[in-house]
C-alpha cells in the first residue's frame, strides 16, 4: 500500500532565514528530505503546499512528476497557522486515503527509517489510527520551578535505569483522511502509536545552530 507525502513549506522563516531554500551542502535544504521520499517505494507523490514562487519554480524543475504543487492560499498563510489547517486543505484536496507529514528541516531522516514506519502503520492499522515519530530520553528531566518529573533527586538512580520518556519531535506524522477527520482534524489521530527515531537521525533544524550541526552530520554519512 503507498501514502502521500506532505511537505509544506513557507517562503518566510524568522529563526533561519530563507530556510527551506538555503544551501545545504549543495543544494536546497528542502532537497535532503524531498528526495528522501522519493526513494521510498511505499511514496507515490509529493504534495507541497507553499506561499513561494521560488520553491514552486525549484520543485517543479527538479523533481518533476513526483511534485504536487498547491499554492497556499491568503486565509491559511502565516507565522501563527495551524499546521493541522494547511493538512486539512491539502488532503480534502487530494483522493488519496493514506498521507505521512514531515518537514524540509529533518534533512538526515533515511528513507529505510520511513518505509520502515509507513509498513508499521499498514501492518498495524487494526489496532492504532496514526504514527507519530518520537526521541526517546533517559535523562534527569525538572518542571521549571525545578521539580523533578521522571525521577527521585533522593534515590539517584543511573539514567540507564530511570523510565524513558519520549519527545515528539516532528519527523513524520502517518495517518489516514479519517483519522485525521475523526480526530477533530489533527494528524496524531484518537488512537496513535509512537515511532522511536535515533537522536542523530532526528535533529530538526530550529535555529542557525542546528542547521550548522545538521551540515556536519550529512558531510560525515557521505563518507561512510
């Protein structure tokens, strides 16, 4: 069974400017993960929703039939949108009944990682509505006023050995149109399940720093 993929993308960032057309060792950001995607064989199309003429030209030219376009309209543009409301309009838009979202700023997710996620998704689908992706933590973790939330300060516990706690971290979300629907449109569904994705393979690109870290990291996979 395949999924579309979803990957939009404003022309604007504030934290990286021109973030998601900045050179990334060669070439656009957004490229990594694009193709990516297209070498999943469970990956039949890449919708991109964007407000960008400039992202729009560069798609089209380089990935050709693989890229969907849908220009971004006034009501669903800008800083403060849902990310739920720009999905919402692209799958009421598309015929398609399986979708996985991501991002131009995960540029060292494998495509073995998500076709290894989408099968979970199909194989479990009478049981869970969506995937998400997750980090998994075992560190010390404290509330603001400086509370501990995941272990005892009078025990000291080895790390290895306090419970895991778990980041979404916005890799990839896997889910269907009703799902999305029956959830109150939102992409983790009434019944989800988490995906692990190693620490390296889900750096997300913030701010200046990351970028700069998510550089290093795809020069050194290269060499191996």
């Amino acid at each position: 069974m395949e999924v579309v993929a979803l990957l939009p993308m404003k022309g604007h960032s504030e934290r990286v400017p021109n973030k998601n057309l900045k050179d990334f060792n060669g070439f656009p950001l957004y490229h990594a993960v694009a193709k990516t995607l297209q070498k999943c064989r469970s990956v039949s199309r890449l919708i991109i929703n964007t407000d960008s003429d400039k992202i729009k030209e560069d798609a089209l030219k380089t990935f050709g039939d693989f890229v969907i376009i849908h220009d971004r309209p006034a009501e669903i543009c800008g800083d403060f949108v849902s990310m739920n409301e720009i999905i919402n309009y692209d799958i009421l838009k598309d015929g398609s009944q399986h979708f996985i979202q991501t991002h131009s700023t995960n540029p060292i997710l494998k495509t073995e990682t998500i076709e290894e996620a989408i099968q979970f998704y199909f194989r479990n689908l009478s049981t869970y509505d969506s995937v998400f992706s997750v980090t998994k933590w075992q560190t010390r973790l404290y509330w603001q006023d400086g509370s501990a939330i995941n272990h005892n300060p009078a025990e000291l516990l080895r790390t290895q050995d306090l419970p895991p706690v778990f980041e979404e971290n916005s890799n990839f979300f896997i889910f269907s149109k009703q799902s999305f629907l029956n959830s109150g449109k939102k992409r983790i569904g009434l019944k989800p399940q988490m995906f692990e994705v190693n620490k390296v393979e889900a750096i997300d690109i913030d701010n200046p720093e990351d970028f700069i870290i998510a550089q290093q990291l795809d020069l050194l996979r290269n060499k191996i």
